[in-house]
C-alpha cells in the first residue's frame, strides 16, 4: 500500500522537474526515471487494489465503517484507472527520454494528489475504524490458543 504512494509521488516530483530543467539531458534522464517509478507505482497501485478488494470481501462491519471503506474504494479504484492510463500514456504513447507536455503534468499531479486521498482514507479505515485489526487480532488469539493447547 506504501509502494504506490511513494513511487507515485517521486514519479510526479521528477516529471515536474524533467519539464522544468534546462538541460536536456539532465532532464531526458529524470524523464526516463520518473516514467519507471510511474510504471512501477502503477503496477504497485493494482496490486493494491486488488489486494483491498479480497480484503473487504468477508468484512462484517456496520454502516459508518461499510460506507468509509466504499468511499476509500472507490477512490482506489479511480485512482488506479487513472494511474493506468497515464502509464500507458507515457509508457507507449510518448518517448521515455522527452519532456512531459503540460497537459500530461497536470493531469499526473492530479493523479497524485488522488492517491494521496486514498491513502489518508485507508488509514482512517485502519485508525479510526479498525478496519483490519480486529481480524488480526483474532487470528493471533487463535494462533496463540492453538499453540497453549499442543504445549500442554
């Protein structure tokens, strides 16, 4: 969950630089490391998704904490279509080593700071709701349980 935030947004600060830098090939070479930290958060932000999406799945919560975790989902998901599409984007539509246009920032930072969003409604799933937690919990008094009884 972690991966995505921080790929995502190095990628967003070394695209904004690469546009930015006078020099081409200082800035064709931030390009090219922004478009993979771009390609690899995107790649990280599936993969957390979908982990997320199995995880609600056997969730039994009641209807503030049902309605958090929709609304961080639905970020999730928005926000991991966009990151998609802007892999693509840049990733096969555009050279790695060329500045960024204006249009394509714009619409990176927006990704980014939807992301962040997402992020910050994760962790009030997690913090405020115990979203997670219990279940963990709950497993480990399990395991511990299992264990007391074949020490015994």
């Amino acid at each position: 969950m972690h991966f995505p935030l921080a790929l995502i947004s190095v990628a967003a600060i070394l695209f904004m630089a690469a546009r930015l830098m006078r020099g081409e090939a200082m800035a064709a070479n931030l390009a090219i490391v922004a478009t993979w930290n771009l390609c690899l958060g995107t790649v990280a932000a599936v993969f957390a998704l979908a982990t997320g999406l199995g995880a609600v799945l056997d969730l039994d919560v009641g209807a503030e904490v049902h309605q958090a975790i929709s609304l961080h989902m639905k970020w999730a998901m928005f926000t991991t279509l966009a990151l998609v599409l802007l892999a693509v984007w840049r990733g096969a539509g555009t050279a790695q080593a060329s500045r960024p246009s204006w249009a394509f920032l714009i619409v990176m930072l927006a990704a980014a700071l939807a992301l962040i969003v997402t992020g910050y409604r994760g962790g009030e799933n997690v913090y405020q709701y115990g979203v997670g937690v219990k279940k963990i919990a709950a497993v480990a008094a399990l395991h511990c349980a299992t264990r007391s009884t074949y020490a015994a």
